[in-house]
C-alpha cells in the first residue's frame, strides 16, 4: 500500500505539469474588436469600438466609425489563467462612464461582464450600477 502511495505521489507532480506546460498563458495584448452592451433600457444600447491592450496594462477604446463617440481609456490585469479584469472610464462633455470588468480570455475572444457607474460633469452619480457585458475577438 505504501508503494502504491509513493508511486502515486512521484507521479502526481509529472501529471500535472504535463497540461500545465502544453497550455500557454493566453494574454491580452494586442488590438480587439468589441462590441460592448449596455442595459440602460430596453432595448439595451450598443457600442461597437476598438480596444488596444498594451504589454504595460494599459487600455485604449475608441469607437468605430458612424456611432456616436465613446473613447476610453484603462488598466488591464491577469487574474489568473484565461481570466482577466480592467477598468475604463470614458470621459463625456456631460460627466464620465466608469466600469469594472471581469472576463474571460482565450487566443481569439474575450467576454466580460461588468458594473459601471455615470457620474455628471462635477464627479455626482447619476446612474448605476448599470449592467454591461462585452464580446471581443482578436484582431
């Protein structure tokens, strides 16, 4: 039974850096196509932007051609493997847009689910939290 158990125990450690060692830490960095929805009403509200995230956590979005403007910037961080979070604020004439996401990263897509707070132009809430969620794939 002993050598059972040690047999078991030495192999353990091999098994498990064998998957470990085959799955490469996915990253972010790089240029997405997002498509963000925001749950202010029915229907909900979409913003269709470009996300760049560079090697040193910074975040920048800007919207795509013909909707109305809603450029960003923000942090990015690793949680763990295939997980991340950011933050992002978006600054308007009439106040800024903060939020908080959670996602989930592979080679090619990410979606996250987030909180995100309106505040007028004199830094006052003025809605939230508001739902919002994101798909993103790589470009």
């Amino acid at each position: 039974m002993r050598t059972a158990l040690a047999a078991c125990l030495l192999a353990f450690p091999l098994a498990a850096a064998g998957p470990a060692d085959a799955t490469a830490e996915v990253s972010l960095v790089g240029r997405w196509d997002v498509l963000v929805t925001i749950h202010t009403g029915e229907p909900p509200q979409q913003a269709p932007q470009i996300c760049d995230f560079t090697p040193d956590h910074q975040l920048h979005c800007m919207t795509k051609p013909g909707v109305p403007p809603l450029e960003g910037d923000g942090i990015w961080t690793q949680t763990g493997r295939g997980t991340f979070s950011f933050w992002i604020t978006h600054p308007e004439v009439n106040g800024s847009i903060n939020a908080s996401h959670l996602g989930k990263v592979t080679r090619t897509r990410f979606t996250t689910k987030a909180i995100a707070y309106i505040y007028r132009p004199d830094g006052t809430p003025l809605l939230g939290p508001v739902q919002v969620e994101a798909e993103a794939k790589r470009l």
